[in-house]
C-alpha cells in the first residue's frame, strides 16, 4: 500500500470536504482515514490516503490537487507516508 498524508487548511467555506473527497475520488486514491476542525474560522484537515489503486503517481497527483488549491483559495500539502515517518523517527 502506498500512503500519503494531506493536510488542508484554510479559511473555513462550505463543501470543502466534499470537493477535496470528489477530487481524490476522480483520481481513485481511497481515503483511509480524516479528521478535520475549525479553529477561530480556520477549516483544517488531516487525511491519510491510499494511492495505490491511482494510477497517476505522486507528483501527477499532487498536480491534480492545484486547480483545487486555486479555487478553494486553501493549502493543500500531500507528503508520502513512509518520507512522513522516517522524519518523525529521528
């Protein structure tokens, strides 16, 4: 299995989830799981997904994700799991 984690954050707006799930959904990452909050207006989310069922790679995938960054007017970070891990590690 190849994971990732996303992270989103932003100023909180209605259907954020929603766009950010549809759009994993068109490139078939599965999302394993989320966790999100809204901080003094600030919408933030964790997601940890699988892409192995993608068949664009990591960098495709991170490319898809910018015409949603620009609408949403949001950060939107994608790092591989295994980098994520090793970093915490240490």
């Amino acid at each position: 299995m190849k994971k990732a984690l996303i992270s989103v954050t932003g100023l909180d707006a209605t259907g954020i989830i929603a766009k950010v799930a549809t759009r994993l959904s068109d490139l078939n990452v599965n999302i394993l799981d989320i966790s999100q909050t809204i901080l003094g207006g600030y919408f933030t989310m964790m997601m940890i997904v699988d892409l192995s069922g993608s068949p664009a790679d990591f960098d495709e995938i991170n490319r898809a994700m910018q015409p949603l960054r620009d609408e949403l007017k949001m950060e939107i970070h994608i790092q591989r799991m295994d980098i994520f891990d090793a970093m915490h590690r240490v």
